[in-house]
C-alpha cells in the first residue's frame, strides 16, 4: 500500500465486508423461512406496535439485503474503522 488512504479504504472495505456477512446471514435465515412456510411478497417494518411509531411499509425481499446493509454502514461503519485503526496502530507499535 502506497499511502495511509489506501490503509483506510482496506479498513473501510473490511468492516463494510463484515457488515455484509451479518445481513447475508439474516437474509439467508429469511431464505429458509420462506421454502419452509412461505414466500414473503414485503415486508412491513416498524419502530414498535404503538400507533405513533414510524412504519415503512412496503420493503420487497429483493432491497431487503441493501437496506440493512446501508443501515448498518451508517451505524457501525466508522466506529468499526476507528477501532481497527487502534487495534492497527498497537500492532505496529506506533501509539
């Protein structure tokens, strides 16, 4: 690698793999769902059961996937490139 951005898109492209991993394995479980009992057409996703949560409505299983991929990239994407740049750092003794 030729310079520290480079070093960051690897660690950038590593956690958003392992994000991609949690979601294939959730879509991979619904999968099995659906030859067992059924075959969702969507999905209806909502904060809670109250009658002021937010509900999106509507999801085909095909967006699914990229749905909860996004969510989690912008939940745990930059936590996840911040602690393995520590963990990096420690490993070459620079801090």
């Amino acid at each position: 690698m030729k310079d520290t951005n480079q070093v960051q898109e690897a660690l950038e492209s590593k956690a958003s793999k392992e994000l991609q991993k949690v979601v294939d394995d959730f879509t991979e479980a619904l999968a099995k769902l659906d030859s067992t009992y059924l075959t969702a057409m969507s999905y209806v996703m909502r904060e809670s059961r109250s009658t002021d949560a937010k509900v999106f409505s509507y999801i085909r299983p095909d967006r699914l996937s990229d749905l909860l991929h996004e969510m989690l990239v912008e939940a745990y994407l930059r936590p996840m490139v911040n602690k393995k740049t520590q963990e990096l750092l420690s490993k070459l003794e620079l801090i």
